[in-house]
C-alpha cells in the first residue's frame, strides 16, 4: 500500500490517494478540491482508479469528487446516513462557507461495517457519526498492513467539530470511545486535516 496525501482547497483538506503498488490500482478518499492536480497525481504514479470513498459530505471534502468521478469513470461511495448532507448546499456548508451553493449524489450507500473488496483492499466502513450525522472512517487493509482515514471525526489531538447541521457532540465522542480506541494502538491514523496520528497517541484523551 502506497500512500498520498494532497492537502488541496481553502480549509487545506487531505485528499488521500491510496495505491495498490502491485497492480497500480488506486482509490481516492475525499476529493476535496483541484481536480486537475489530482488527475495529475494519479498519472504521475501510473494509477488506475477505482472508486471514491467519502468519509463525509461536507464541501472541502467533496469539492472535486464529481470531476474526478467524470474523468476516471468510477463510482462514489458514501453512508446511507449522509445522503441529506450530500444532496444539500445547507448541510454540506457549500452555501455559507463558499457562497455558491452545490450538491452531490453518491453511487453507492454504505452501511456501518460493511466490507468493500477495492483495488486489492479489503475496506471496513465504521460509521461515526457526530461531525455529521453519516460520517465514517475507513479501515483498509492489504494483508496484514492496514491504516485508518478518520475524515473529520479524529484529529491528531483533537475531533471535529460538532457544532454544524446534524452534528452531535455526544454522537461523536462516543463514536470515538466505542468504536476507534477499541482498534489497536499502532493502528496509523490518516485524519481529513492536519498531520497523520496512531491510536494508542490519541487514547490517553478517551
């Protein structure tokens, strides 16, 4: 598993592309702005793309995803739970933050702990709602390497923010509780802003 991150757009949001270097195929977690870089990266590593994962739908995450989807011809995947947020200039803050309002629609719905066979991965939806109400977290694996994309629910010493349309506070924390510290210590941490974290670092605040 090779690993790119691009912080792109205005909230320096971390697209990640995720490369299977045995075959070259590849799948791109939150395409948050500047497709064309992305296109470009994706050919610069000879990638052949296939899927986009969406750890939410709130705008610097999803800023890019229909042109990337245009250009590599390959579908979205997202929760069920975050279609309103997807489908809304309101809930995925395009119209405030941008002033020109926009929406998607995701291919496909995921559920919590559904399982996704993806360029040679084995890929784990743990949904985590509280940054919003459909947020997850990704878990792939590649035998027995695997990595976490936390999106916006867990930073590197600190959470998302719970303060936006169908956010919760309670939701969140105990999404992180519950869920992401009972995962193993060493299990690296690639959040949707700011640096990579490993489990066992973020327990001591949970």
């Amino acid at each position: 598993m090779k690993i790119k991150v691009l912080p792109l757009g205005t909230m320096v949001t971390n697209t990640y592309l995720v490369f299977n270097e045995r075959t070259k195929e590849t799948v791109i977690i939150d395409p948050a702005a500047r497709a064309d870089k992305i296109i470009s990266a994706v050919a610069a590593e000879d990638g052949i793309v296939k899927a986009i994962l969406l750890t939410h739908g709130h705008y610097d995450h999803i800023g890019a995803a229909m042109e990337v989807k245009r250009a590599f011809g390959v579908r979205i995947y997202a929760h069920a739970s975050e279609k309103e947020v997807l489908n809304s200039a309101y809930y995925n803050l395009s119209e405030v933050m941008t002033g020109e309002g926009f929406a998607i629609e995701a291919d496909e719905y995921l559920e919590d702990e559904s399982l996704l066979e993806l360029a040679g991965f084995t890929i784990r939806v743990i949904a985590t709602p509280g940054h919003t109400a459909g947020g997850v977290c990704y878990l792939v694996k590649d035998g027995e390497e695997q990595c976490l994309f936390s999106g916006d629910t867990l930073f590197a010493g600190s959470v998302g923010r719970y303060d936006f349309p169908t956010s919760s506070g309670t939701a969140l924390f105990a999404s992180i509780r519950n869920k992401l510290m009972k995962l193993p210590d060493d299990l690296k941490v690639y959040p949707g802003h700011g640096l990579p974290t490993e489990i066992g670092a973020e327990r001591p605040h949970f």
